[in-house]
C-alpha cells in the first residue's frame, strides 16, 4: 500500500518524466553529499576573536541569558558559586564526568557537588558546552556521559562554561566544527543549540520563562584566545 507521500513523489516524477534513478540525477546527488557545499553566511558573527566574544555576549543577553568573563580555568568554580549565591540558591550543583569540570578544585567552595544524568530534582546544573555561535549567541551541546542531555533542560538553572576559543562566527561553522569532531557523516546522539533560557509566549502571548527548560541561563566564557 502507497502513502500520500509516494504518492505525491510518483505524479511528480511522472509530470517531469523521470524515474529519479538516472545517472546525471544520481551522480548530482553524490556528488552534493561528497562536497558539502556551504550557502550564504552573513557577515554579523564574523571577526577578530574579541569581537566574536563580545557580539556572542550581546547576543546571549539579549535573549535573558547572562553572562562572565574569567581569564584562568581556576576561576570557574568561583564564578559559579558566586552566581549561585547571588540569586539565593541552593550550594548544589550537578555535573557530568567532563575532566574538564570534574577536575576543578571545587573545595574552594562551600557547594555540594553531584555527578550524573538529572532525574528531574536538581536545582542547578553546570555544562561545559563545545561550541558557541557569536552570530545568534547560541551554545552548542553534545550529548554523553561527560555532559548529560537532562543537565539541559530539567534543572531550573543551568550554568555553561564555554571556551572563547571554541566561539565560531556563525551556524555553519559551528556544524563544521563538529563534522571535523565526530567525522563526516558520524554525529553524536543529540546536538542541542541553545539560545537563551527556556521560554514560551503560548499562555496569552506572555512570554514566560522556564516554560520548558532552565529559568536562568548563566554563561562563563573562559577567555582563552591570544
């Protein structure tokens, strides 16, 4: 039994008169796949690594999210502690196994550290993302052990800390960068583009925040370009 869908592709296919298995049609379609051309880029996200990181701040703020700067790794357990007790939160953070923010000296604060996926009773998360967009001041999330998808969406207030140097001027590049991570053809189970804590404008055209997601979205970048 056709769907509606073959349906639809076989009156197309037959109003040009073709069957879709020709070979210049075939060796078309390779051929885009093996090339990966790129479309247009704007220009907005593009310039020196400075300008990149101020353009992604702007952007990340202007979409209710906040934003630091720290110039030593050493100061991220600080900056988070810091931002917890600024908005009288709980001292309970939960992370992934990231080396990156596991190995962090975090005796250095007063907070309770957990590790693992959220079973949907955390308050405050912290993520280490793999890249941002300076062009719509998106972060870029992959998904695993090291950073757990539910650390993205469950927990009221998730904290990112993103590498300056892994900034990238716009989307497509951003899907390079992780093309050029995983491999052509390979990605990783979930890539999550966030921009901005969670919001909905459904209920009376009202925006809300943390309608589905995180209330608050608190980004450190750790400055460590040139």
């Amino acid at each position: 039994m056709s769907s509606a869908r073959d349906d639809i592709f076989s009156n197309i296919r037959r109003s040009l008169g073709v069957t879709g298995r020709e070979a210049p049609r075939l060796s078309a379609v390779a051929e885009r796949l093996r090339s990966a051309p790129t479309g247009i880029v704007p220009t907005r996200g593009q310039g020196s690594a400075q300008e990149q990181l101020a353009r992604f701040r702007s952007e990340a703020e202007l979409v209710a999210a906040t934003t630091c700067v720290v110039t030593r790794v050493e100061d991220i357990a600080a900056e988070v502690a810091g931002f917890l007790r600024e908005h009288n939160l709980p001292a309970t953070l939960r992370m992934g196994s990231d080396p990156r923010l596991t190995g962090l000296d975090w005796s250095t604060t007063a907070l309770q550290v957990s590790q693992g996926p959220s079973q949907g009773d955390d308050l405050n998360a912290l993520s280490h993302a793999f890249a941002g967009v300076a062009e719509t001041g998106t972060l870029v999330l992959i998904s695993g052990a090291d950073n757990p998808t539910t650390l993205n969406f469950l927990p009221d207030n998730h904290i990112v800390v993103l590498r300056a140097s892994d900034l990238r001027g716009d989307m497509e590049s951003a899907w390079s960068a992780v093309r050029a991570r995983f491999g052509k053809g390979i990605l990783p189970r979930t890539v999550n583009m966030i921009t901005g804590p969670s919001r909905s404008g459904d209920i009376e055209q009202q925006i809300v925040l943390g309608a589905h997601g995180p209330r608050r979205l608190h980004v450190i970048v750790v400055d460590d370009t040139p």
